[in-house]
C-alpha cells in the first residue's frame, strides 16, 4: 500500500483516512487514479465535492456508504449507483440491527478495500465476464460458513469478533488467521476459475498443485478429522493447504497478495529489502518501483524474505506473534511463482 499526500497542504495521507490532518480537507480513495484526493465542499450542492488538484478536477462524492462510517471511497459525482466500486459488490450485509454488526461491518470493509486495492493494481477484473466465477459478489452474514461458491464469497460476521477469532486460530492450531487473510483466500478460489479453468492452464495447474477432480468434500472432512498431510512442510506454504489442491491454490494465492502488498508497502515506507538486510531512507532516494506489475518473480521474493526476517525479529521483540509466521518451501516458490506469472499474463492481455 502506498501512502498518499494531501493534494491540498502536501501532508501524508493514508488509505483509511477521511480528513487531512494538518490541513483538515476532507479526503478520499478515488479508485480511477489509484490515490487519496483532498476535497473541497462545493458551497451549493451539499454532499458534492470538488477535487482538489487532483481527479482531473472531476465533481465527486463519498459512496453512500460513508453514512455508516465504513467506507472514504469517491463516486463521480454524476453517477447513477451510490456506491463505490468496492461496496458495490457486496450482496450481503451485516444486520446493522444487532448489537456488534456496524463494527464487524467496518472491520469487514476495511479488509475488503485492501483486497479490492490490490486486485485494482493487478489490473484483475471483479468482473470476469465468465460463467462461472462472474463477478466478484461478497456476503457478510452471520451463521453462513466462510467460503466461496460460485463466484460468491460469504465471511461469517463472527470473524470480525476478535476473541471469536482467535479462539479458532487456536483451536485449528493456526499460525495466522484475520478478515484480511480471508478475503484473499476466498478470493484466490474466485480466480482460479478464470486464470486456470478458463485459460487452458489446467495441465500445469495439476502438475503442482495435483488433481483438483479428487472429492473436494471428502477431501475436507479428512482434513479436519485427521490434520495435514503428514510432512506437509516439505511442500505447502500452510497446514491447510495439503487438505486439497484448490485449497493449496488459494492458500498459495494469499500469500503471493501478502508478499506483493507488503513489499509494496515497506517500499513505500522507504524500506529496501535486500538479500543483505533493509536499506532504510538514508540513501534515498533509491529507485521507485512497481512491485505489482515491473519487477520480477525472483527481485520480488528477494525483497520479501530480509523482509520477513527483519519483521518477525523486531515483532519478538515486542512480545508479538511473528510477522509472517511461515517458511515457504522449494516447491511452494515454484507455485507461488505460477500465480505470479498467471496474473502477469491476464494484466498484460488487458493492457
Ligand atoms: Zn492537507
Ligand atoms: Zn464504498
Ligand atoms: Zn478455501
């Protein structure tokens, strides 16, 4: 995630921002240029914006949904639906009637952003114009199990309760389970049926992950009455994905959005994670790059692994948990780099 500067008073912004805070503006995530802009409040037309310097000057105003206070993305001012291009796919929503829901809801969305910002940058459709997946429909529902299904992804509300969370965390010996985790698992199932099943990458998909057509179902409930694969270290970036290769995909894909987001990140924060350490800012400023769409599978893996080194110390120190609690085996790089190389392909068939 990039930071942003007010496009006002030159502050740093950041992507849940709603105000500047040196200069007060009101601001917002304006999905068409990727950036935080500053807004001005246009005097006659109450709830419509102007951009300042920014958004090619357009008229905007907040998705409908900042009226909860969940979402500070834009809409064009002229635009029919309300909502922003992340909210609007969502089907379901949390019963903002029972107590704990609008949390579990901003929690959710904040999430749900992140993921959407990253699929933006991959330049990956949440239409895929194909029957299945379609497009990319989420349900925020209570007593639903989490999963997807045929282009939907339901997120059982209670895994915004952070106790909930973490009482299952541990009781499926997890090393790491959030929303945000979720989403890009969940997500993962949602593009496999379009990278792979719709692109004639079925074969390569089977010579690393295996046979996808073993009884999903079966699959899972073996999973949870007998654990992982014995060994599963050897081959698997998790536990739970060596109950099946979709779930290996999926788990696979999650972490290549963790490592690509969080690299992205530290690069802008300044970090330059070398083979050697992290260079910090001192030597700034060091070439910019684009993580999600310039640099290669190996400078990619090469930044995260003195990266995850170096978080998960400076966590310890702190009497955290690791950053990134994983090691990632030889053959886990090998289908870590098939996602790469995948979503490579679709942005530049697009481009
Ligand atoms: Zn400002
Ligand atoms: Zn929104
Ligand atoms: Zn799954």
């Amino acid at each position: 995630m990039r930071t942003f500067a007010c496009t006002n008073c030159n502050n740093t912004i950041y992507f849940e921002n709603v105000s500047c805070l040196k200069c007060g503006h009101p601001v917002g995530f304006h999905a068409p240029s990727m950036a935080m802009v500053t807004l001005q409040p246009d005097a006659s037309q109450p709830g419509l914006f102007k951009a300042i310097k920014a958004a090619g000057g357009a008229d905007v105003r907040y998705c409908s949904n900042a009226d909860h206070g969940v979402c500070n993305w834009l809409t064009s001012a002229n635009a029919l639906n309300t909502l922003c291009e992340a909210c609007d796919l969502n089907r379901t929503i949390p019963n903002l009637s029972e107590p704990g829901s609008l949390r579990a809801w901003s929690d959710l969305e904040r999430a749900k952003k992140r993921l959407v910002y990253s699929l933006l940058r991959f330049s990956l459709p949440v239409d895929t114009g194909m029957t299945p997946p379609g497009r990319l429909i989420f349900d925020f529902a209570r007593n639903t199990r989490t999963g997807h299904l045929d282009g939907v992804i339901s997120i059982d509300v209670m895994e915004a309760d952070a106790v909930e969370r973490e009482r299952l965390r541990v009781h499926f010996d997890e090393p790491y389970r959030t929303l945000l985790g979720h989403l890009r698992h969940e997500a993962g199932h949602f593009y496999w049926s379009m990278l792979v099943a719709g692109q004639n990458n079925i074969d390569k998909f089977r010579d690393l992950f295996g046979d996808e057509r073993q009884s999903y179902y079966e699959a899972l409930d073996r999973h949870h009455a007998q654990g992982a694969l014995v060994n599963w270290q050897a081959s698997f970036v998790s536990a739970y994905a060596s109950a099946h290769p979709w779930e290996d995909w999926a788990e696979t894909w999650a972490h290549y959005l963790h490592i690509t987001e969080a690299v992205d990140t530290a690069d802008s924060a300044g970090m330059e994670p070398r083979a050697a350490g992290l260079i910090f800012g001192s030597v700034w400023p060091f070439k910019r790059y684009d993580i999600y769409r310039d640099e290669t599978f190996v400078t990619l893996m090469d930044r995260w692994v003195p990266l995850t080194i170096a978080m998960n110390r400076i966590a310890r120190s702190m009497g955290h948990h690791d950053f990134y609690p994983f090691v990632i085996p030889a053959p886990a790089y090998e289908k870590l780099e098939f996602v790469h190389k995948l979503i490579r392909e679709q942005a530049r068939q697009r481009h």
